[in-house]
C-alpha cells in the first residue's frame, strides 16, 4: 500500500533514472505542470499533475529530465552539478540560478582523523553553481510545456556571461565591502550563497542564504538584458549602479526562496549553516512597488511579518522551496506549494515518491 499522507500533502513521483530525486530546492507552476529543481543535478524535472493516491490532496508525476547542458552552453561541464537553488517563471521563461558558493568537503566516520582533516581543508568550485539563466517555455506538439533552446518565437535560452569562475555578478561583488570577504568562504561556512530567486520584469531578487550579517540578511537586486547569446547586467539608475542591497531583520536566519504573490513578496528563512532550527516565512507587504520606486543603493527593512513557521526534523525535513499554487489547483483559496530537502522517512513513500505540503496563506 501507498503511503497515505492526509490533508495537506503533495506526493511527487519521480522515475529510478530521474534528474531531480528527493533534495528538492526550487518550484514553480505552468498551469498544471509542476518544475523541480535539486540541488545535486545539473537539471530541471517537469511533472504532470495526476489523480491522488489515497487521500493526499494533489499527486504529480509522470517526470521528465531536461539537462541544461541541452539548452545552455553551461560554464562548466555536463557532469558538474549546478546546485540550483532558485526558480521562478515569468513571461514566458523559466529563470534558475545556482548558489554560487564555493563547497567544503565533510567528514566521513568511516575516515581516519588525519583523513578527515585533509577533506575539512579543501575547497572546491563546481564552474555550472555561477549560474543565472533564463530558459524558453514553449509548448510541444501535444500542448505539454518544454524548456527549449530556442522558441519559435524567437526566444533564448540565455545566461548570465561569466566563465566555469566568475561572471559578471560575482565580479561585481568581488570589491563589495558587505560580501566581497565572503566570496572565498563556502556557502555552508556563512560564506556567499544564493537560495533565492524572485522575477519582476527586468528586475531579479536573489535572496542569500549567507552571509547573515549581525543577524541581518541580504537581497540582491540588479536588473538583466539579452546582448547577443548572453545576459548582462543593467545599470539600475542613472549613477550606474548594478547592484541594490537590501538588508533584512529575518531574526538571524538565511534566505531559502523568495516569490512574489501579487504585490507582496514571501521569504522563506532558515539556518544559514549547517543547524536543525527555526524555518519560517516572512512577508514584506507591498514589495513591489516599493523596489519599482526605490532608488536608494542600500536600505535596511526590520518591518516584515513573520506569517508561520514551517516543521523541520533533525538533520531531514528542510523547507527549501516555496511557490503559489495557481488558482486552478486551489479550489480559490491562496496556498504555497512548500518542498523539503532531505525528506526523512515520514515524507517518503519507496524510493522514489516524496511529499510536500500545501500550506494556507493571507
């Protein structure tokens, strides 16, 4: 018998061969179809939206791999992970970016200690993590969504120009006197990490994990342009500015996903190293008018409202993904989509399903 989780879940299906399995960190809707993102993949999977097992309230499946080394010409290899973290659709194109962090690797029990300080000690950049792109959404001959290189529309999948190193964000930060000191330092270390992303026209928000700065966190904003077959950064304003940064009063936590809700904007926040605590999600009213008005190059928010804190387990259960769920498939009553990397057993059904949640929202 199937795992029958009640109410409130979500089951997603994925094959034995697919992309994205179970460490889920990113979604977003097209119609009935479900994106994933994992950040163990160089990847994206689709689902289609199928009849419920038992009496969970939705069931996706059906999966379908689209490796971004067939629509990007990627800055690294086809085998480097890209650790997306951040997804969102918006006229047409699905956006992702990559964390952009540099990793360290763990200690294994099974190793010496002088084996394991060797592993504590090393670094290493996977070249597809400085990623920010924005993929064509076109539908095929049966009507069913596709991520393609090219739309007939004349539409392209484009990224951001940098190399399997650098591009031109990191390069734009490399001098920053907030994040600069912190592009060498890995991600889980309260080094650079990007786990958000939120889509208004032009303009992007890329919401970090870390660095948490005296317990303030940090959104990105710059604005993008297709030049040729790549993207490049846009000045904000007539002084030139590339980057805004916004600095907010999340009690400490890190930035998991950002998404728009009309004009509202819902952060999702979490330990930014390696903690089992609080995950919760914040709302900043009225976001976005506020980012088309605002012209000032840094600004400091402390009065966002926290909404609900979202269950974690004990090293399992980490909220990482958070979307809206269309009108379609929520019966009129606003929900968020939420999905979970590492999912312990009470969020597995085999090896191959996992659950999310729906989660009822202002």
């Amino acid at each position: 018998m199937p795992n029958t989780r009640t109410g409130n879940a979500v089951r997603l299906e994925f094959a034995a061969d697919s992309l994205v399995q179970s460490n889920l960190s990113g979604a977003a809707f097209t119609g009935d179809w479900l994106w994933v993102a994992g950040d163990e993949a160089c990847g994206l999977d689709r689902l289609r939206r199928l009849e419920p097992v038992g009496r969970e309230a939705l069931r996706f499946g059906e999966a379908r791999d689209f490796p971004l080394a067939d629509l990007l010409d990627l800055p690294g290899t086809a085998e480097e992970e890209a650790d997306l973290e951040g997804m969102a659709v918006a006229d047409g194109y699905l956006w992702v970016v990559g964390s952009h962090g540099l990793k360290r690797k763990n200690a294994k029990p099974e190793r010496s200690h002088a084996d394991n300080a060797k592993r504590l000690a090393k670094l290493a950049l996977d070249g597809n993590r400085r990623l920010l792109a924005c993929l064509p959404i076109e539908a095929d001959a049966k009507g069913e969504p596709c991520l393609v290189r090219q739309a007939q529309d004349g539409r392209k999948a484009l990224r951001l120009k940098g190399d399997a190193q650098s591009n031109l964000l990191t390069r734009a930060l490399a001098d920053d006197p907030h994040f600069g000191p912190y592009m060498a330092i890995p991600g889980k270390d309260n080094g650079f990490d990007i786990e958000g992303l939120a889509v208004d026209g032009r303009r992007l928000l890329l919401g970090l994990r870390g660095p948490v700065l005296r317990g303030w966190s940090a959104l990105l904003e710059i604005s993008v342009e297709a030049r040729g077959e790549q993207l490049r950064l846009l000045p904000l304003d007539d002084s030139g500015t590339l980057i805004r940064k916004h600095f907010l009063q999340l009690d400490g936590l890190g930035v998991r996903d950002l998404h728009f809700s009309g004009d509202d904007l819902y952060i999702l926040a979490g330990p930014t190293m390696v903690l089992n605590g609080d995950v919760r999600v914040f709302k900043w009213p009225a976001a976005r008018p506020f980012l088309a008005a605002n012209r000032e190059p840094v600004r400091f928010e402390a009065a966002l409202t926290e909404s609900v804190p979202l269950p974690h387990g004990r090293g399992s259960n980490r909220a990482e993904a958070i979307c809206d769920l269309p009108p379609a498939l929520s019966d009129g009553k606003p929900q968020w989509l939420v999905l979970y990397d590492a999912p312990g057993a009470d969020r597995r059904d085999g090896e191959h399903a996992v659950f999310g949640d729906l989660l009822r929202h202002d």
